[in-house]
C-alpha cells in the first residue's frame, strides 16, 4: 500500500510540474477565470453610493442656479452629464438609456422675487421606460430643496423621519459573483481539462501504454485528483489576491476550511471530467456530452448571476446540480464566515455527488 | 550466449475473437528463455492481436498463455511485472522531460528507475532534460525501449519497432534488440520486414490469417524450402540495394 501511494505521488509531482509549462492550459485555468473577474468585478463592484445620472439644463443665470449645478457636478448622488445642453440631446439620451432622467432650472430659477431669499421650480423629466428612477430622483430632489428650505425659512416639521445603517455588512452582488466565479473556474479546470485532454491521450496510446503497466485506475485518477486540486487551489489563491485587492473582497472565513472545501469541491467536479473523459474514444464522443453537463451548470448553479434572482421552482431544481452546494458552501466560508460544521447540508450534498460521479467514473474508464 | 531450453512462455491454442470472426484461431508455440523469437506475417495476420492477449491488454477467448509460470488469464496483474512492452508507435506525454518520463514508469511498477544508466544504454544521455517531442523518430524508439526496461523485465515485446525508420536507425535499434538480449532478457518481436527477421530472430513463426503456417530458425526455414527444390531465378547478388545506401550514407545514426 505505501509503494501504491509512493507510485502516486511521483505522478502528482511530475504531472503538476508538467502542467506549469503548458502555457495554454495556463492561460485557460487561470488567466481566462482573471479576465472574467475583471469584467464582473467592473460589472457588479461595490458602488458607494447611489447614484443617479442626470442631464442638467440651466436655463436660469441668477447666481443661485449657478452654484447649484456646480453642487450637483461636484455630488456622489449625481452624475451630470456635460454633453446635455438642450432639451433635444436630452431626450435622445434618455431613449438611449444613457442617462436616467433631465433636471431644468427653468429662467428665472434662484431670483429673489421679493428680495428676501431666492426661490424656483426645478423640473424633472423622465421617459416612460425611467419611470422609477425619474420618481426616485424627484424625491431626492425635494429632499435636497427641504434642506435648502429650512435656511431661508424656518418651519415647524411636527412629524420626520430619520435612518440609521446597521453596522453589519450585508452580502453585495459581488460576493455572489465572485463565488459563482469560482466555480466557474472549477469547472473549467475539472471538467473542460480532462475532457479535452483524455481523447488526445487515447488516440497517441499513452493511456495504452500505461495499461501495460502495473499501474491501477484508482491511482491514476487519485494522482490527477490530487495534481488538479493543488493546480486549483493556486489558481484560486491568484483570484482571491486580486478580488481583495481590487475589488475589496472582504473574507472573513477561515483560510484552511475555505482551502479544503475547495480542494473538495475541485476533486468532485473532476469527476465528471474524468467520467466523461474517461468513456470517451474521442473528441467527438467527448465535446457534445461534456457540453450537456456542464451547461445546466453553467447558467443554474449560480455562476454568472445568483440564484436568488431565479423563479422558485426553479431554485428549488438547481440546488441539487452538483456545483450548486460547492458554490454556496465557497460564499458562506469566505463571506459569511461560516465554519465546515455549519454548512452541513452543502458538504453532504457534494458528498453525495462524489460517490455517484466517481462510481460512474471508475466503471466506464476505458484506457484507449 | 548459449540458448537454454528452459520455456519461458508456453502458448496452447490460443483464441481471439472480434465479434464474429476469429482473428487468431487456436495457435501453439513455446518461447525459449534467452532468445529473440519473431512473429512474422503480412498485415491482419493476427500478429499484434497474439501479442496483446499475452501482453494483458486484450482478454483471451480461447486457450492459455503461461508466462514464467504465471497463467496471463488469471494473474494479470502478476504478468505486467514481468514483461516490458514496446507498442507499434510509441508515443509519450508532452512536456515532461525523459528523466522524468523515466520516473513514471518506474513508479507505476512502485520502484525507482535509475534514469542516467538506463538513457546511456539507448545512447540519449545527452537529451536527459529534452521533452519528448523534440526527438526523432528513432530516437523515439530507443527510449521507448529504454521506458520499457525501467523495471527488468523478464521480456520484452515489441511491435513492429522499425516500420518507419530509416536504414541507420533500423540497424541502430537491432544492435539495441541484441544488447537487451545479451542482458539475459526474452525478447518478442513481431515484423513485416524478413531481413529483420532473419539478423535477429533465434526462431520466428511465420503467421498467416489467424494460424501459424511455420516455426523454426531462419536458416531451416530457409534450407526446407530449397530442399523442396525451390530456386530463385536469378542469381543472388552479393550485396543488395541497401548494401549500397549504407555503403554511401554510413552507419552513422542520423537523429
């Protein structure tokens, strides 16, 4: 049993060694999940604020006005847009979606009408498709103008509200994000990896020349197992460097936990890759049937948008998809801090999955 | 080296069927230890198909193969330490260095190879830390024989292992054949080509669709047929076409 194992581990030192020079298996399992995140990362980032982009026409020269569009330019809650100057390009703009409504300080907005203090209607336009966020921008604005208000005019508010923000960090959108790019990128690795890699195998027979050896299955693929999960965790290692740096990712799990379950996470996928890997004589067996696996998992999994967002019959079918668990079980360590024995059900349902994957796999490996 | 008599590998009526022909009908043949016997025959004879039902990679339908005393049907796992197996076109992963491939094998058998010794006995000590794909053709084939070795086999097969070399790297890879058979290992060649053949085989048994047709040393199978007054219609040469090539191009390997 040790010189089995010992056998093992000279294939795991060797074949991951290999795989840092091939440079286009590289570029798939790590740039290619960078490239993703970078762009999501763009996408779904944490914003500040709210902001609204605005269109803003002053038709008014008081000095008042004045000052109030080099507030509104200088705001976090808006982002005028220079290029809208008249109402036509306004309303293009606005048709295009490019900008989400148009304020117009109308002639004579900021005069003081009766010399005591400066006064205006301001009017918000909006288009049918911008709707709420034109109503939305119509409140802050009146907001804005009940501050401004209350210094020329003092007034007696029997009833106000105030708001108060917890201190506890809720989940953003990019924590699903990039959980769900992690999986992605497992995917990638365990999946697209061997299934590619396998037929080409077969067809030069190095498979079969292994089989002339004493060498078991169960050894091969513990030692691709193993070589894949080492080649992940790096690959991860890189991704999380950059969405904390960058993108403010915030972890707050324990490192270790997160590393094992991943590891595990890794392996069970894998499987698939070697199950179909494995069967397949060549490409042609191979591509199709990987593509009708994986592309369930792709889009219902939780990968590239969360699955919070699906109908709930929906939700309910694709929490049982193998890479389901693995993702959730990857946000709840890293962003909600959970521990191993607080995700239970996702370690036992990607359990589950490894038995069956691997059952499979072990029965229908063909060396050539 | 004196050949023994000892049989290291007994063949009783072997069978292989491919669904509802016989590619190999019921063949019989002993294997001396210390010699290099061939198995001759044109293509779909049934020559490679033999091989790898004693090599253990395709199931036996029909009779035995014992290999040093080991039953190939039921021990398979006994037999893959016994032998060493040349394929008809070697190929290796990419990337990997030879030493390292060396290590591989060596560790699927759970031992450790020593890989500086075993790369200079196939003369490729200088390519110890080249990947594979940037060797030529016989180049390839000399450290396939070095792969093949990594754990001292008690034989070796090899199938078809110059169909495609050039003159030099044939001649290169029967002096190789000679070495391994001189080191005490069994060797088991099948070919197409009847000078190999008749350079390196102590014995060959010449196949054809599916059966054994001939078994004996070259030189008797060449003697029966003339006692039978067979005669060739021209006169031998003294030296043929290759003779020639060799003579111009030198024995010198060209990798």
């Amino acid at each position: 049993m040790k010189k089995k194992m010992m056998t093992v581990l000279v294939f795991v030192k060797i074949n991951t060694r290999r795989f840092f020079r091939d440079r286009l298996a590289l570029f798939f399992t790590v740039i290619f999940p960078l490239i993703f995140l970078f762009i999501f990362g763009g996408l779904f980032g944490k914003q500040p604020t709210v902001s609204f982009k605005v269109g803003l026409i002053n038709q008014s020269d008081s000095a008042f006005s004045q000052q109030f569009v080099s507030d509104m330019q200088k705001s976090k809650t808006f982002k005028v847009d220079n290029e809208v100057t008249d109402l036509a390009t306004a309303q293009t703009k606005m048709n295009r979606g490019e900008i989400d409504a148009t304020i117009i300080l109308p002639t004579g907005f900021g005069d003081s009408k009766n010399g005591q203090y400066p006064s205006g209607q301001a009017q918000v336009i909006y288009t049918q498709n911008n709707e709420q966020a034109g109503s939305t921008l119509v409140q802050v604005l009146n907001a804005q103008f009940q501050a401004m208000n209350k210094q020329y005019v003092h007034a007696d508010t029997p009833f106000t509200v105030t708001s108060k923000q917890l201190n506890e960090q809720g989940l953003t959108r990019f924590d699903y994000t990039f959980a769900g790019l992690l999986g992605f990128s497992i995917i990638g690795l365990g999946i697209f990896g061997p299934v590619n890699v396998f037929p080409e195998l077969k067809k030069q027979g190095i498979l079969r020349r292994l089989h002339t050896t004493p060498l078991r299955v169960w050894q091969y693929f513990m030692s691709t197992a193993f070589s894949q999960a080492i080649v992940g965790l790096l690959t991860m290692g890189v991704l999380f460097a950059v969405a904390i740096t960058v993108f403010h990712l915030h972890v707050v799990g324990n490192w270790l936990e997160l590393a094992l379950f991943l590891a595990f996470g890794i392996i069970t996928i894998l499987g698939i890759g070697l199950a179909i890997g494995g069967w397949a004589k060549n490409e042609r067996q191979a591509a199709p049937l990987a593509n009708i696996v994986v592309f369930p998992m792709l889009f219902l999994s939780g990968t590239f948008f969360p699955r919070y967002v699906m109908p709930e019959w929906l939700q309910k079918l694709s929490a049982f998809l193998p890479l389901t668990p693995i993702i959730d079980g990857i946000r709840m360590i890293a962003t909600e801090g959970k521990h191993l024995t607080q995700i239970g059900p996702q370690i036992g349902l990607v359990a589950i999955w490894f038995v069956i994957i691997y059952a499979i796999a072990f029965r229908v490996f063909r060396w050539e | 080296m004196a050949k023994s008599t000892e049989v290291i590998l007994k063949v009783r009526d072997l069978k292989k069927k491919y669904g509802e022909k016989w590619a190999v009908k019921g063949i019989s043949f002993d294997v001396y230890r210390g010699e290099v016997f061939g198995i001759l025959g044109p293509n779909g004879a049934g020559k490679t198909t033999t091989l790898e039902m004693i090599e253990t990679l395709r199931e036996i339908d029909g009779g035995t193969a014992i290999l040093d005393g080991v039953n190939v049907a039921e021990k398979p796992w006994d037999i893959r330490y016994l032998i060493g197996v040349q394929p008809q076109s070697p190929s290796f992963q990419d990337k990997t260095k030879l030493t390292e491939l060396l290590q591989l094998f060596a560790a699927a058998y759970g031992a450790k190879a020593q890989t500086h010794k075993l790369l200079e006995e196939v003369n490729l000590l200088d390519k110890a830390n080249s990947y594979v794909e940037s060797l030529s053709g016989g180049q390839k084939q000399r450290f396939s024989i070095a792969a093949a070795l990594v754990h001292n086999p008690k034989v070796f097969f090899l199938d078809e292992p110059t169909t495609g070399l050039d003159p030099q790297a044939r001649r290169n890879l029967w002096e190789l054949v000679q070495q391994v058979r001189d080191k005490g290992v069994t060797v088991i060649i099948t070919t197409h080509y009847m000078d190999e053949a008749e350079v390196l085989c102590d014995r060959v048994a010449v196949m054809d669709k599916g059966k054994i047709v001939a078994l004996d040393t070259p030189k008797n199978l060449i003697k029966n047929l003339l006692d039978k007054g067979f005669k060739k219609e021209q006169k031998v040469e003294q030296a043929n076409l290759e003779d020639v090539f060799i003579d111009l191009t030198g024995k010198a390997l060209r990798d």
